[in-house]
C-alpha cells in the first residue's frame, strides 16, 4: 500500500513541479491529499523524508509560511500540530521531514544548514513532548481523526532520527526558561515534567544521556524530601508526618521551600505538609513557605487569616497556590488596610450560578469551585506578573489584572467579588457608569478556557467593557487608547500620550519627537533620574525574528534601570504567556541574566524604544527631550527603518 501511495505522490509533485508559477489548487490538493496518505503508511515518514528534494522543489511550501525554514519559530508548531485544519498539519510535518533530511545531510538547503536544522528540530520536538510521549487524548481524537496519531508517529521518527539524549535536553532547558518567568499556570510544565519522568522509565526509549537538570525537575514535584522521595503517595506522606519528631518536621519544611522558590514549582506533598503544620499548631510554617522577615511579619500579624486561606485553599489538587500565599506574605500587601478584609469576604463569598458553572468547566467538580478560585486568587496576588492572557486577545484585560494585583490588590480583590458573586463589573468611563453585563461583545470572539481561575471569571467583563470603551471613541480623531487606558487601568496611568503612527493610513509620523520625549520621560539619564513610580500601559509593534511586522500589542512598562553590564534597559510585563521572544534584527528579549525579576522581560533602552508606537508620561513631568542625542536617535530609528517601519514610512522618511 506504501508503494501505491508514494507513486500517486510522485506523479502529483511532477505535475505541481511543472506547473511552476502556473500551478492550479487542483495540482497542490493532489500532493497534499498525497502526503497525507503516505504519512498514514507505516514507514511513511522515512519516505516522505528521503523525497525532500522533490517534495520542497514542486513548490508546495510556496507561499506559505514553511517556504523560508530559517525563519521558522519552533514554538508555533505547537498550534500548528494540533490545527483541525488538515492541510496545516501536513505541511508543518512535511517541513519537519524536510529538515530531517537536512540534518542528515541526504538533502541540502541553500538557507540551513544541518546544525540549524537539527537544533530547530529538537526544539520542535521539545516544545510538542506531550505528542511524542503520550498517546492522543480522546478530545484530541474527535478534533483531528487519525491526523493525531500521524502527528505522533511522525515525531517519533525525527527523534529516533535525531536522538533522544539532544530532545530531552532542549526540553529539559526549555521547561526551565518557562519556569524562571514564573507563570501562574504550570500545568503544561507539570504534565511535561511527568513524560519526562515516564519516559526515562521507558525501556522502549532510548534517552541515551541526556537530560541534565531533569532528575531536579522530576523531584520538584514527586521526590523533593527524604519522606517522599519515592512517590508514596499523599496518603501515605500524611501518615509519615504524623510521626515524625519537630526536627524531622523542620527538615522537610526547610526540603520544600528550597525546592518551591528554586522552581517555581509545588509538589502535592508540600500542601500535605503545610495543611498538617496548620492543623496540629507546629511553628514551621513560615519554613514551610520559606519566608524571609518580612514575610513573617505579615503571616504574624494576620495569623488567623492565613491559617483560614491555608483551610480553604490549600489541596494536593492547588498546591501551586502554596507559592502564590508566600509571595503575597512577602510583598507585604496584607498590611494594605483593605486587603485582610477583601480576603475575608472572599472566604466566605458565595459563587452565582454562572461563575461556578465556568469554574466547573474548566477544572472539574472534585474540589468546590470556590476553592479553585481562592487558591488562584492567592496565585494571583503573589505572582502579579505571572498572569497570561492564553490563547486569546485579551492583552489589555490580562494587563489590567495585572497591574491591579501588582499596584491596587484592593482593587482587583473588588473585581474578583463582582464578577463571581453578581456575573458583572461596572467600571466608569469619564463618569459615566458602564456595565459589563449591558456591554456588547468584546474582543474575544469565544469564551476563554485556558486562563488561571481568576482571570477566567474576570477577564470576560472586562473584555466587553474594554471594547464599550473603545466604540466609544469611535468618533474621535487619533488611537483610542488615549482616553481608554487611564480610565480602564487606573489613575495612576499617565494622561500624557504621544504614538508615532498615523492612526487612518498606519503610516510612520513624527518618529523623532516621539523617540525624544519617550527617552525625556522614562530614560534616568534625560529625567533627572526620576524613577518611574507608577506601572505605565504602552504599546508595542510585535515582530517576528525575521523583523516583520506581526501585530500591535499592550504591555506594562514597570521600571527602568541598569543591568548587571551597565546597560540601560527597560523591564517591562508581557502578558503573552512567554516573554522570550526573538523580534529580530537583534532584537531579543530577555527574561533573566540581566538583572530582571520574575515575570519581566527587559530590551535595552534603545531596542525596546524601536518597537514601541504608544506610552502614557505625566505631563508634568516630561524631562529634557533636547538633551537627547543624535546618535540616539540615529540608533533608534533605524532600528525602526529595519523592522515594523520598513513599510510604514512617510515620502519624506529615509533610514539614516
């Protein structure tokens, strides 16, 4: 049947090859179709694999984003793979093939050469572990038929192509650069740790060395002390705490708090711990969570209050939320005279239908909804910058959120009672009362699912109130954002507000006076080194590694300082997931190494000002944009004329 299968497959890419630039749908529906037979063929990926050349020169990746390899992003395979569209699919796993082929050598490639073709592929695979480890899931069945074991098989034959030992260790250093952003939501991570850790008891895998780092992972969560080092179970740990002396207990709160803040990481086993030193009275619990000063000071003055959250919150099931309770101690918020009391009501708050019915979707009825949302309330209010926004375009909410749990809990803790207890927010837009349940449609175009308990009852209200806010401004000349981000975030958002794009044409204008007040209002060398003491909104043109321009985005810019090198950056919240990104030109953003906090990611002064188009300044404070250098300004701009502006110039704008 193979053989069969491949000859349709050559005589569809001759014709699609002779068709050149002529080529119909007809001719590329036929080397598709012909693909995906032959992948569903045992044996059919080695195949596909040894008729790269072919394949590649019949033009079937013309047009599409898999014609230029070397600018492909391992991380997009990840949707890519699990697209229903078919077609998606095969040509993402056809160019993988591609690229094994280079690797190899068998197939050479004028833009990649083997060493960048197997380290693409080992990041592919990486970033997919859950298709190369686990079989599919019955939702991911229904959703893409016999396409999702294809998948599966096709990425265990790139790894037996290119080594298992090179895949884990990418995975293993690709699980800690998520890790040192510290998002609220590991579950990705936690599930990839558990393949990793079945994997290597495999037999059937050959794993060779690889995997330096992966022993400390896998212990993080399921071996971290002595007591439960060989994964007995909660049960069973429970028993063992019950045994031990107060040395024994002070050595294994000491194991898990070492473990918690190295990682970022909970295991089970320490809410088991924790629940046990809250129910039997020990004074380990500020070793437990591992608490500097400040944070015992807070767990002393609001003991009673911690110890309901601990009741309350704290399961094997939100262990992760161990972590969010000692960040909030830590931050010192609880001493903020409205949070205690917000956090009292929250623990006694009932649920309406709607917000328990969403809560129950997502994460299943074994624990009380409200529970779920307490503990990713404390995840929230300790990890302010590990918020996300999921697979949804609802930056501009997820970066409310955020702002709010990191410069007004108070606030957010209001928003979060709202919208669980009544299913709606009103928030005031230049006096005037706006209702999210009388609010139209907002950006998202379906109900998000893949967000932490909190932001998934309060970013639809917010959403719908954002977007009323924006139709709203219909009318006015100029971005929108000038009036809706102070109104929508806060008061402290600057009423100041310059961009340096042309709303209606989208064209490039006043680029220099934008670049000069920017550095005279947020660079310490242009603002009388005035810190910034308020997290800022701004805006960001997003761009690809290849510099092109990919969309508009809203970002927090959170201080700006020297790093360890004495270069001037700015640290700034992404709220995308995963601040590391490669925009190209140089210009790659760094989440750590470089003096940033968990959850920032930073650029140098002038790259991060290159993909900038909006920002908010007190207009009381504006600097001196005079003292801004031509060189500077010379830097900047081309970085701009290099990247999201190439396109976008005025008749009169030329690069320097």
């Amino acid at each position: 049947m193979l053989a069969k299968r491949l000859a349709g497959l050559s005589s569809a890419t001759e014709q699609l090859t002779r068709a050149g630039g002529l080529a119909t749908t007809t001719q590329t529906r036929r080397v598709l179709d012909g693909l995906r037979l032959a992948l569903r063929e045992e044996g059919g990926p080695a195949q596909i694999q040894a008729r790269a050349a072919e394949i590649d020169a019949s033009g079937i990746f013309a047009g599409t984003d898999w014609d230029q390899p070397h600018q492909l992003v391992p991380a997009l395979s990840r949707g890519s793979l699990r697209e229903t569209n078919s077609d998606i699919v095969v040509l993402e796993l056809a160019s993988d093939l591609r690229l094994a082929a280079v690797a190899a050598g068998t197939y050479t490639h004028p833009a990649v050469t083997a060493a960048q073709a197997h380290q693409h592929l080992a990041q592919v695979l990486a970033v997919n572990s859950s298709l190369l480890f686990a079989a599919p899931t019955e939702a991911q069945r229904a959703r893409q038929d016999t396409l999702a074991q294809v998948t599966r098989s096709v990425l265990r034959h790139i790894a037996g192509e290119i080594g298992y030992a090179g895949v884990l260790d990418e995975l293993v250093e690709e699980i800690w650069r998520i890790l040192r952003q510290r998002p609220i939501q590991v579950e990705h991570v936690t599930a990839t740790i558990t393949e990793i850790a079945a994997a290597r008891a495999d037999p059937q895998i050959d794993l060779g060395s690889g995997g330096i780092g992966a022993d400390r992972l896998i212990s993080s969560l399921y071996g971290t002390t002595d007591a439960c080092r060989e994964d007995p179970g909660v049960a069973v740990y429970r028993q063992r705490l019950a045994s031990m002396d107060d040395g024994a207990l002070a050595f294994e709160a000491s194991g898990f708090a070492r473990s918690m803040h190295d990682t970022g990481l909970v295991s089970p086993y320490h809410a088991v711990l924790v629940r046990f030193i809250r129910d039997n009275g020990r004074l380990l619990l500020g070793d437990a969570l591992g608490l500097s000063s400040t944070g015992r000071e807070s767990l002393l003055c609001y003991h009673e209050l911690v110890g309901a959250l601990i009741d309350a919150a704290v399961h094997p099931e939100t262990a992760q939320c161990v972590y969010g309770l000692a960040l909030l101690l830590e931050r010192g918020i609880l001493f903020q005279s409205p949070v205690a009391p917000a956090l009292w009501r929250q623990l006694s708050l009932t649920l309406c239908p709607q917000a328990r019915a969403r809560l129950e979707a997502a994460y299943g009825t074994r624990l009380d909804a409200g529970t779920r949302l307490l503990a990713g309330t404390l995840s929230v209010l300790g990890q302010p910058l590990g918020i996300g926004q999921g697979d949804n375009p609802t930056c501009q909410s997820a970066r409310a959120m955020s702002m709010w749990a990191y410069n007004d809990p108070d606030y957010l803790l209001q928003t979060i009672t709202w919208a669980a207890r009544d299913d709606e927010i009103v928030m005031h837009f230049e006096g005037r009362a706006l209702s999210s349940q009388d609010s139209a449609a907002g950006v998202a175009t379906a109900f998000p699912v893949d967000l932490d308990a909190v932001s998934l009852l309060v970013v639809p209200h917010l959403d719908r109130i954002y977007a009323e806010m924006i139709r709203r401004c219909a009318d006015r000349g100029g971005d929108p954002h000038r009036w809706v981000n102070p109104e929508f975030h806060g008061w402290w958002s600057g009423r100041g507000f310059r961009i340096n794009v042309d709303v209606p044409t989208g064209r490039i204008t006043g680029l220099e006076d934008f670049l000069r007040h920017f550095y005279g209002s947020y660079h310490p060398l242009h603002n009388g080194n005035q810190p910034l003491i308020h997290p800022q909104p701004a805006g960001v043109a997003v761009t690809d590694s290849a510099a092109r321009f990919v969309g508009w985005h809203a970002i927090t810019i959170l201080r700006v300082a020297l790093d360890p090198d004495a270069v001037m950056r700015v640290y700034f919240y992404n709220p995308n997931n995963d601040s590391g990104q490669d925009w190209g030109d140089g210009v790659v953003v760094s989440t750590a190494g470089h003096g940033e906090r968990f959850g920032e990611g930073s650029l140098s002064f002038e790259q991060f000002a290159s993909r900038l188009y909006i920002y908010h300044f007190d207009v009381l404070e504006q600097g001196e944009p005079a003292s801004v250098t031509r060189d500077e300004i010379d830097t900047v701009t081309g970085y701009v004329h290099r990247s999201w502006g190439m396109d976008r110039l005025g008749d009169t704008a030329t690069p320097p």
